[in-house]
C-alpha cells in the first residue's frame, strides 16, 4: 500500500522516536521500523545512566541541555558516579579533570564509604560526580511514541527499509509491504545509519558500530547496595552499576562490528569481571544474565546531524555513540528545528554546543 506523508522517518529508537514527537506537531509523518517493536537494539538496552561529564564537547552540551525535559517528565533518580583511579591511570585522570563540570576529588576514605567493597589499594585517587542519575528510558522513550501517536504520526514496525527511490523532489521508500512517499527523510536508523544513506544515494560517513557486553549479577549476600554509586576505572576498562535488586558489570568494550543483533562477547565480560573482583574483592560465583547493545560513533566521535549536502531532503540524525538517551531531549528538538530549517533552540546553543562539529558535511556528505 502507498502512504503519503511530510517527513518519513527511519528507525524507531530513542533517536528516531524524539525527532518524531516534535516532527509531528507541525507535519504528517511516518517513523519506519525494521524490528517487532520499537528500541530493540540499542535503546533497549542502555546502562541508563545521565552523566553529564561524560563524551565529546558536543554530547556534554546536549546533555546539559536535556536536563530541564528530564526533569519535567520525573525520568531522572540520583545516583552518584564515582572514578576510581589504579596508580597507572594518571593520564586518563588528568584528562577526566579537565572536561568535568562539578566534579571533585575526594579522598580514598570517602570513596570506600561511598563504595564500601572497594579493595583496599586498588585506587590511589578516586573522583565523585554528584549530578549524575539514573534514567527512565521506558517513560522517556514511551513518552516520545505517545506524543508522535497523539499528533497524528504513524509508528510502522515491521517495516524494514530495502529501497530508496527519488519521485519529483521528495523519496518513495519501501518498507515491509508499504510504500511511503514524503519529501523529506530522517535518517535515525542507528548502527544500519550509512547502509540507509547509501539506499538514498548518500556517501557515508564512516559509522562504526561497537559492542558493549553486561553482565548482571546478583550482589554480595547480606549486603545492601541499591544506594551505591555507579562505580568505574577512570581508564574505562570496567564498572558496576545497581539496577533493579541486581549490579551491572561491564568491562566497558567497544568492540567493532557490523550492524546486527548484538549479544553480549563471554571473552570481554570474563574480563570485565576479573576487573570488577580485583577492585571489589567481591566473588563473582554465578551471572544471572548477560546482554550486548551496540553504540554507533562516526569517526571523530561527535554525532551527525543535518542536512546532506548533496542528497536534497536527507536530514542525518546518527553516530550518538553511547550518549543517544542522556542527550534525546535536547538533540531532538534541535533536530526537528534544524528539518524545519529554523533557528536552533537558544538553550541549546547557549550550552556552547558548536553546529560545525556536528554538521554532517565535516564529512564531504
């Protein structure tokens, strides 16, 4: 069957469902997506974490940005982050000081308050982040469905994108057993993003989906940890995080990988895990769970955003990197400004975010 909309939008993630919600207020639109339900691969299965120190210039500035929708939607719960750092991390804290905004050093006392298992001489430094917190990311992607839904838009799951074709000035693209026809196309496909932009005539621009494997695991017997901080290595070979009566633990990988159904690699969570003991002192004797998510990043690690330059009416929205929910609040509004080709939200520019470092022609597209 042949729908016509304003704007089609591909993937139904956090990405594609934010740009949708504000989309949707003031054109006709179809978000596409290839799986059963929305947020399977990615959005899915986040360490839901709001860290606002962490990732490039531009992640942090989006971040910070978010904060106020966060808080409006009740999606954020405290949950402090603390860096623990071995004697041969001294170049990666460093690094961490100089980008943090509210963070500080705290003595290795603290910490192992804070952090009661912390072994002893495992970290000779240890930093805490006290505006970090957990996110919601069911109410928070939820919420973007049913505002897409209420304006009108149409959610298509089960429909899988498999050809992009010019019609006059705008696209017709097949998905699953439709046709959607629309002069504008957001490209919110995440790790699939430059395989969808190829479809459409696009160069791409380098994505490179990495996985990150998690293992939960069942806390120390007798021993009350809901109320920890989120806990890591500064050099980022590992952390653990309480979730729902359970730790997470992750050797922090960023493996590689084609675009698939990502599952978690035994080899780099066995490794995470001897980490998490060594720091810990904690016996790892039974894993309840494991999982694999996959990050896509553009080379230079900012995400890309805007218009292609040379395919009329492709709008990029990938290469969010592990930062794709902490930052969807604002990175979609600033979005769906940037498709409408209006001003960006001040708020968002006043946060110092540099359009350049995201534009996706820094990569001839």
């Amino acid at each position: 069957m042949q729908q016509d909309f304003d704007i089609i939008v591909i993937g139904a993630g956090i990405a594609g469902a934010s740009v949708a919600a504000h989309l949707s207020q003031t054109h006709k639109v179809v978000v596409a997506e290839m799986e059963s339900r929305p947020g399977y691969h990615t959005t899915g299965r986040s360490a839901a974490t709001y860290e606002p120190n962490y990732g490039p210039a531009s992640i942090r500035a989006l971040t910070r940005a978010a904060r106020t929708q966060f808080d409006a939607l009740n999606a954020l719960s405290p949950r402090e982050t603390m860096f623990l750092m071995p004697p041969h991390q001294q170049q990666a804290f460093d690094i961490l000081m100089k980008a943090q905004q509210g963070m500080r050093e705290i003595s290795m006392a603290e910490a192992k308050a804070k952090f009661p298992p912390l072994a002893e001489g495992y970290a000779s430094r240890a930093v805490l982040d006290p505006g970090t917190a957990d996110i919601d990311v069911d109410l928070v992607h939820q919420s973007f469905l049913r505002q897409t839904r209420a304006n009108g838009g149409l959610i298509a799951c089960d429909h899988q994108v498999t050809a992009i074709a010019r019609e006059g000035k705008g696209f017709r693209v097949t998905a699953g057993p439709d046709e959607f026809r629309g002069a504008i196309i957001v490209n919110a496909s995440g790790a699939w993003g430059d395989r969808v932009a190829e479809l459409a005539g696009a160069k791409p621009v380098g994505l490179q989906p990495k996985r990150r494997s998690i293992a939960v695991i069942p806390p120390p017997q007798g021993i009350e940890s809901a109320d920890w901080p989120m806990v890591g290595d500064i050099g980022e070979t590992w952390y653990c995080k309480p979730q729902s009566g359970r730790l997470l633990v992750s050797p922090a990988d960023a493996t590689p990988v084609e675009p698939h159904d990502a599952f978690a690699d035994d080899m780099a969570l066995a490794e995470g895990i001897a980490r998490f003991q060594e720091a810990t002192g904690i016996e790892v004797t039974r894993v309840e769970h494991t999982w694999g998510g996959l990050r896509s990043f553009a080379p230079d690690g900012n995400p890309v955003v805007g218009y292609d330059k040379k395919v009329e009416g492709l709008f990029w929205l990938i290469g969010q990197g592990g930062y794709g929910i902490q930052t969807s609040p604002a990175l979609s509004r600033l979005a769906a400004a940037m498709v409408r080709k209006e001003a960006p939200p001040a708020d968002i520019m006043a946060e110092g975010l540099v359009l350049a470092e995201i534009a996706p022609e820094r990569f001839g597209g």
